[in-house]
C-alpha cells in the first residue's frame, strides 16, 4: 500500500481547469520510488534516480469502493 497522486496529461490538464475536474472521474494515478542503477533502494544522493509508475483502474473514482483492479501498469 502506497499514496498516490491524481495523474494527467498535459492535454488533460488543458481541460480539467476547476478543482472538482482534478478530483473527479479518475483512473490513473502516479507514485514515485527512488533506486540505484546496482539494485538497492536507496545510497548516495549523486547515485539515485526516480522512478515513476503510473497506474490505470478499472473504474473511475470516486466509486462505491475504496479499492479498485489495476488494469494497466507503465513506469
């Protein structure tokens, strides 16, 4: 279990102006994880990098339940 964050693309930011737009009909979410390139979690700041996956769902929330299928997963 993480926290994630409302993900658009930059077309969709063009349309979803208000703060109800932003906070409603969502289906993909970003989280981001830090990692180095020899395979542990984390170490110096010079050697991390970021990896960012983004999530698709099934049904758009807000929906009757708090957790949803995840049909698609893109890093």
């Amino acid at each position: 279990i993480t926290y994630v964050e409302p993900y658009f693309d930059t077309y969709e930011m063009k349309d979803r102006i208000t703060y109800f737009d932003k906070n409603y009909n969502l289906r993909r979410f970003v989280y981001c994880t830090p990692f180095t390139l020899d395979g542990r979690a984390h170490g110096d700041l010079h050697e991390q990098f970021k990896r960012k996956t983004i999530l698709t769902t099934s049904h758009a929330f807000p929906y009757i339940k708090t957790r949803i299928n995840i049909i698609h997963k893109e890093e």
